[in-house]
C-alpha cells in the first residue's frame, strides 16, 4: 500500500460554547491524501468540507487527534502545500508577475529565480502577454488562472482547491477544469496530488480518482468512492451516470446506505461516528432539527416544476436542467421532505397528497397549507407560535430565540436558522417581525379555527393518483 503524504488519524473539531460544552463540526474522522491522485470532497453546504481541508493543509488545528505529513507531526514540519481559493485572493495593487511572484518573495526566493519561475508558471496556464497587467483588467476566469498560477509557482506536492470553480460561469468553469486536468495528466505540474472541494458531483466525478462524500452534524465520512474510470471521461457514459445517480442517493438520503451495482468499482468505507462525551467539557453532536436554508419561493417554484412532469423526477436530470448545483437544489429537496410536500426515494424526488394540493393552490390557501405544515414538523416555529400565543402582549424579543439556537449551534449558524425561521413564519403568517425593533409580534390574521378549517379539508381531500 502506497505511503500517504497526508495522513488524518481521528481528528475532531469542536468550538466552545458559553456553557462549558463544545459544538462538533467535524466528527472523529480518519483521513489520507495519496500520491498520483485527484481526491473530491463532497458534501452539503455548511458540512465541514473546508473545515476539514483547512485542518488537512496546517491552516487550522484539530481539536482532538493528529495530522502526519510523510509520517510526521504536521505541526513539526513545514509542508509543502499550496491552496487556491474560491474568491481568487488576489493582491490588487499587485500585477499579474508580481501576485505570482509574493508567495516566493515570501519563502525568500532570490529575484532572478523567483521572475523565471513566475514566467515559466504563467505560460503554462496560458497567461503569457498578461504579466503587467492588474486584477481589475481580468476576467474571473483570467484572475483564477492566476490563483493556479501562484499556486503552482511554488512547486507544491499536494495542491489544495477550495471550490475553486464555483465563482465561475459554466462556460468558464468548464474550460479551466479541462486544463487543469490537461496539466495534471501530461505531468505539465510538479504537484503529485491534488484535493479539490467541490459541491459539483459531476465535476467530481469528470476529475477525481477518489471521491468521498462527508455527512453533517458533525462532518463525517459517509462514502469512499474509487472512480475507476478512463480519462478523458464522458458524462453521458453507463458507468459516468450510475456514479453521478449514486452520489446524489448518498447525499440526499443520508439515513440509508446505498451500494453500487458493481461492488469492485467503489471501495466504499463507511467510518463510524464519534462518540459523545459527558461531563465538564462535553462534546456534543447537534440534536436539535436544523432547516435547510431555502426560501418559500425556491420551495414553491420547485413543486411547480414536479407537478408540471407528473410529481416525479429523477434528481440528476432535474440538477442538469436546471443548471443547478446540488449545493443549491438540496437545501429546497430538504425544505419539501421536511414539511411533508415531497419525498426522496432511490435518487428521484416525488410529490407527496400535500404538496400536489400546495402546487395546485392559489396564494391564500398555499399560505394556510403552509401554515399548518411548518407547524406540524418544525420545532422553532412551534415554540415561537406557542410562546407568543401565551404572552399577554403577543410579543417578544428576538434573542430570547437566538438564546435558544446558541445552545445547538455556532454563531454564524444561529443566525442562518434564525433567517429562515422568520422567512417561513412570516409566509406562513406566524408572526410579523420588525427587524430594527428586534421584536416578533404574533399575526392574528389566522385564528385556531382557520388552522381547524384546513385540516378538515385536507382530511376531506381525495387522495391524488399516483406520479
């Protein structure tokens, strides 16, 4: 077995709470970079995916287990490892040459060297006779190939990407992943391996040798996939879709395990979850519901479009015809399943009784069905309901919720539930909320009676045929 230039052995990172307890973010975990490989890290948008490669590459440390670099302590050796950002993190006031020099400067690379070596790297990823120019005259393409660039000047073993694509057009996107591919194939780069993080699945599965997907809540690894296929790989291949179908199965049922077809194709490992430690100093997984953050008009839009084609769909092609990332259409496929409009099955997402009705509803009455559904399965909006009912004056501050959430979730997160608890409280008709005030005030518009009213009618509805 090949010697990993990378190795994880099981790291976990937590984040202290006010109580004395810590938040996981990414669970025990066991993980390699190997050589002569493109690794994908897949996952659902705010799993731990740069959480993990930020504690892989020696920018952030674990807050339990060991990083080894060719065996070694991370923390005693100085790796050699560059990364490419999403954002480009270009220096503005700097030219073309000289972004691509300063990570040379900055390891003290002579000038006549460093200018050769910034030139060489240029014309590689085909920016000669754009040295002299500055950030603001390119592209978004143009400033990602400098990104590659001032990677790659460095000479790194292990290259790391951080959704490097995402910022990019389609058009765009897909030309510069041909190249990095052309440069990683025809050995155009000294880098003998490369870990990209990616939300894409077909670009994972167009790149990379190995592709493992993360769970959430804490990030662990749910799949790992040997891609055993030829390059230049073709999408419309057998083996590329079945891959593709798998994935999406991996990501959006994550409470069942799927196997493909072909068992001598994948080497799929599933790793156990970390266990929980009680105590002073506990760490804690999150068992409090999290919402995926769609807004009511992605929901709407998207049961629209199942009615439409008969209630059913088959994820991959609505991702494709969309031209929708899975890190964008997920959190809408989570938002339907959890409130009882849709559900997920072996890859296809299907209309359910409720969400046939809320697609064929006028705006008045797909209020009301989504009244009652958000206070049928989501526990925040039930709480918030329940208080502001009982309180003599029907209202109160938001912190009290912040309070709630802060308890289950890191900061930047309490925020992100918080926004699309009121989004949906404030269709649903809930509560009205004045953001300066900070106050939530209970609606009376819909009284116990109208909630009673639909219900009955929900009863009383036939039930719609099958998709």
């Amino acid at each position: 077995m090949t010697e990993p230039i990378i190795e994880g052995r099981a790291i976990e990172k937590s984040y202290p709470q006010s109580d004395g307890t810590r938040i996981q973010v990414v669970g025990l975990t066991d993980f390699s970079i190997e050589p002569g490989k493109i690794i994908a890290l897949l996952g659902a948008s705010g799993c731990g995916k740069s959480t993990l490669l930020r504690i892989l590459s020696g920018l952030a440390q674990p807050s339990s287990g060991a990083v080894f670099w060719h065996g070694k302590p991370l923390n005693e050796v100085s790796p050699n490892v560059a990364i490419v950002f999403q954002s480009f993190a270009l220096f503005p006031w700097l030219t073309v040459l000289e972004n691509v020099e300063a990570p040379l400067e900055a390891r003290g690379v002579a000038a006549v060297e460093r200018r050769k070596r910034a030139l060489r790297t240029l014309d590689t990823v085909g920016l000669d006779g754009f040295e002299t120019a500055y950030p603001k005259e390119l592209s978004g393409g143009m400033k990602q190939r400098v990104g590659f660039a001032r990677a790659l000047v460095v000479e790194p073993e292990v290259l790391f990407m951080d959704e490097p694509f995402s910022a990019l057009d389609v058009l765009t996107a897909e030309n510069l992943r041909g190249e990095l591919l052309e440069l990683w194939l025809n050995k155009k780069m000294t880098t003998t391996a490369i870990f990209i993080v990616t939300h894409n699945i077909e670009e994972a599965v167009m790149l990379a040798d190995r592709i493992v997907v993360l769970g959430r809540n804490p990030a662990r690894v749910r799949s790992d996939i040997n891609v055993r296929l030829a390059h230049p790989r073709d999408r419309k291949s057998g083996r590329f879709v079945e891959l593709v179908d798998y994935i999406y199965k991996v990501m959006t049922e994550p409470d069942v395990e799927h196997s493909l077809p072909d068992p001598e194709s994948t080497g799929e490992i599933v790793l156990p979850a970390g266990g929980v430690k009680k105590g002073d100093g506990e760490v804690r997984t999150n068992k409090y519901q999290i919402l995926p953050h769609a807004r009511v008009g992605g929901i709407a839009g998207l049961l629209e479009l199942l009615h439409d084609r008969g209630g059913r769909e088959d994820l991959f092609r609505l991702s494709e015809e969309l031209i929708m990332d899975v890190e964008d259409l997920l959190p809408i496929l989570e938002a339907c399943q959890l409130l009882g409009f849709a559900r997920l099955k072996e890859g296809d997402v299907q209309l359910s009784r409720e969400g046939v009705r809320f697609a064929d509803a006028d705006i008045q009455l797909r209020k009301l069905l989504f009244r009652t559904a958000v206070l049928e399965h989501v526990t925040i909006l039930k709480q918030i309901d329940s208080i502001l009912k009982r309180k003599s004056d029907h209202t109160i501050n938001d912190e009290f919720f912040h309070d709630i959430l802060d308890e289950h979730f890191s900061e930047e997160e309490v925020q992100r539930q918080f926004d699309t608890a009121v989004n949906w409280g404030r269709y649903a008709e809930i509560f009205d909320y004045d953001r300066e005030s900070g106050r939530l005030t209970h609606t009376e518009a819909h009284s116990d009676s109208a909630v009673a009213e639909a219900n009955i009618e929900k009863q009383n509805s036939p039930s719609s045929p099958k998709p």
